[in-house]
C-alpha cells in the first residue's frame, strides 16, 4: 500500500470549472488514487471522461484491480483501463518487491494518461493499439545481462523499476548532481520522446519550427550524449536551458521542457483547486490554461513557487521547484504549448513508424 495521496486537480470534464474529487455517494473529499472512500466505505471506480462512480452502481473495475489497487474502470468486465493497457511489460511478479514498484509506477502513471487524454494528445496508433507503450522492467542480477535503461525508442517507452525504490532514486540524484528526479518528472519526459515523433510525423512544417527552436535532431544522438556525459553542459547553460541535461541534444531539451509544460500546468491547475490563485486572472481548468499564452502562465507559476518554495524551506523540506524559467526557456515552453493546442485542433496524429534510435 502507497503512503495517503496528496489531492489531484479538477474533475475531468472538458472544460469546465475546477473541483476537488468527492466520493458520489457521501460527497467527502477522495483523493485520486483511492480505491474506496474513506468515510462512507463504498468502492469506488474512476472513468477518464464521467470521473469517480460507485462501483457497486456502474462500470467494470480494471483487471488489475487486485493486484495493484488501479481505481480506473473498464469497458467490459475482465479489460484493463485505459492507463494499465499502455503498459506492456510489467516486472518479474516473482520477485517479491516488483508488486509494489509496479503499483507505484502505476499510480504515478494514471494522472499522466488522463492529462494526456484532456489535452486530446493520441493515446492509440492508426491500428488502434495503445502508444505509447511502457515496460517495466527490473535488473535480473546476471551480470552478462544488458542494463535496464530508461529510455523511448519507436513508442516505447522503458522504465527500470529501481526508480520506483525513494532511496535508490536519491542515490542516482545525488550522483547525477540532479537538483529533482522523480518518477512523475521521468515519465513526462519520455513521453515527451514518443509526442515529437507522433507530432511531426508527415508535418514538415512542425518539424521545422521545432528544429529553429530547440536546434537540428539531425545531429549524431549517441555522439551528443557521450560528449554531454565527458563535458557537462557549458557553464551558461541556465540561461537559456531549463537543465543540463536539456543541452546534450535537441531531443533531450525538448523533452526536459516538455516535462516543465506538464510541471506548470498540473501544478497550476492543482493549485486553482486548492483555492490557491494566481494575483494575475486566469482561466480554470487544465484545458483552459493550456490555451494561455506561456508568458502569462510561467509569471503565475513563478509566483506559485516562489511561495511554495518558501514554505518548504520553512518546513526543513528540500526547494519545491529548484528551477529557473529564463525568457529563452519560457519561449521553448510556449512553442511546446502551441504544438499541443495545434495537434488538439482538429488533425489527429497518428504513431510514426520511423526513429528507431533510443533515447
Ligand atoms: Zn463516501
Ligand atoms: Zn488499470
Ligand atoms: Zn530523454
């Protein structure tokens, strides 16, 4: 069992005003992982389109259910939910602890596919089969076995399921000399891999204005990151880069800025539903900030964090968002939010077939 979940943003209608969660029957506040409510002891089941329902009432519970406390419905009884059919490969299960990494990469994974979905980006190929794809996969122990890396390559998107253990994913931080890493930040990153593909797939136009902002992904991807890992990033690189890390390769930066587009506006939007506003008006609602210009956001969002920052460090806590929007990364973010709003409009992307390269 996963330690009490912190509250999710609004109730997923398309747009509309934000709420809280609430159990449909007592109407007392739920949080967005819970299987069953707390006060009134009725189970509950989540729909990415209708929200939290009785489970008694209506719907069919995901087959995974049982195993790793998935709170989504199914289309029919036996199915998996939208969010568990994306994962393909799950750990080893006879390894005793592989149950609970993989309940937490779920329960991680959930709000990332119905943030995907309310911001209509594809979430099925043109045959109808999930994309992206997620395994799960731990080490073996065999030492002549290749390494579990996390990574995308053609839709896939592999996770090595240490990242689910706190104090193992602390230990990488450290060594890396990452100021954040988390499971939510890695998945929002690798997807960001497969959307670039699926977004410029037959849009030459996109793949240009892509390319006259974050630079040529032409460049040699395997010769970039070796030289990134020899050199670190150039010493100036906050001032244009939201991460080091962003300046190994175009790819990368558009991925560590994609993430940042998903930090901002779940965080923003989670804030709205705590009643915590932005001095500036802003619209309400994850599909309604999206369509705000960028500057207009990251000022909100800066402010946001510069007082969570503050009442972190007054807690002992480690800074809440230890990064700096610098006007370049803020017009990154605001090319990343337009390509978003542009593939929701109207003509839907389908999975590529291409870009065999893992990253
Ligand atoms: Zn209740
Ligand atoms: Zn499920
Ligand atoms: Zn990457």
């Amino acid at each position: 069992m996963l330690p009490p979940a912190v509250g999710r943003g609004p109730f997923p209608t398309p747009v509309g005003p934000v709420q809280r969660y609430r159990c449909p029957s007592c109407h007392q506040e739920i949080f967005f992982r819970n299987t069953a409510c707390l006060a009134c002891g009725i189970q509950l089941l989540f729909d990415p389109d209708r929200g939290f329902s009785d489970m008694a009432e209506t719907g069919h519970p995901c087959a995974n259910r049982g195993q790793i406390n998935c709170n989504w419905s199914a289309d029919e009884p036996g199915a998996l939910c939208l969010s568990c059919q994306h994962t393909t490969v799950v750990p080893d299960l006879s390894v005793p602890a592989n149950i609970d990494r993989w309940e937490r990469i779920e329960t991680v994974k959930r709000p990332l596919i119905l943030m995907l979905h309310r911001l209509g980006l594809p979430l099925f190929d043109e045959a109808g089969m999930p994309v992206p794809r997620f395994e799960l996969k731990g080490e073996t122990g065999d030492a002549t076995a290749p390494r579990v890396l996390t990574g995308h390559a053609e839709g896939t998107i592999t996770l090595n399921i240490a990242e689910a253990d706190d104090a193992e994913r602390e230990r990488i931080r450290a060594e890396m000399n990452e100021p954040y890493r988390t499971l939510t930040g890695h998945l929002r990153h690798e997807v960001a891999h497969h959307y670039w593909d699926v977004l410029t797939e037959a849009r030459q136009d996109r793949l240009e204005t892509l390319r006259a902002i974050f630079g040529d992904d032409r460049q040699d991807y395997g010769a970039a990151l070796q030289a990134h890992y020899a050199e670190g990033a150039p010493p100036d690189w906050a001032e244009s880069y939201i991460s080091a890390y962003a300046t190994a390769h175009p790819w990368e930066d558009f991925a560590e800025t994609w993430a940042h587009v998903f930090h901002l506006l779940d965080g923003l939007e989670t804030a709205q539903a705590f009643g915590l506003k932005a001095p500036q008006a802003m619209p309400e609602g994850l599909e309604r900030l999206v369509r705000e210009p960028m500057p207009h956001l990251a000022q909100a969002w800066v402010e946001l964090t510069i007082a969570l920052n503050a009442v972190n460090e007054a807690m002992g806590h480690e800074t809440f968002y230890p990064f700096v929007l610098a006007p370049p990364v803020v017009a990154k973010q605001e090319a990343i939010r337009s390509l978003i709003v542009e593939a929701n409009s109207g003509d839907a992307a389908v999975a590529p077939s291409g870009n065999a390269l893992p990253r």
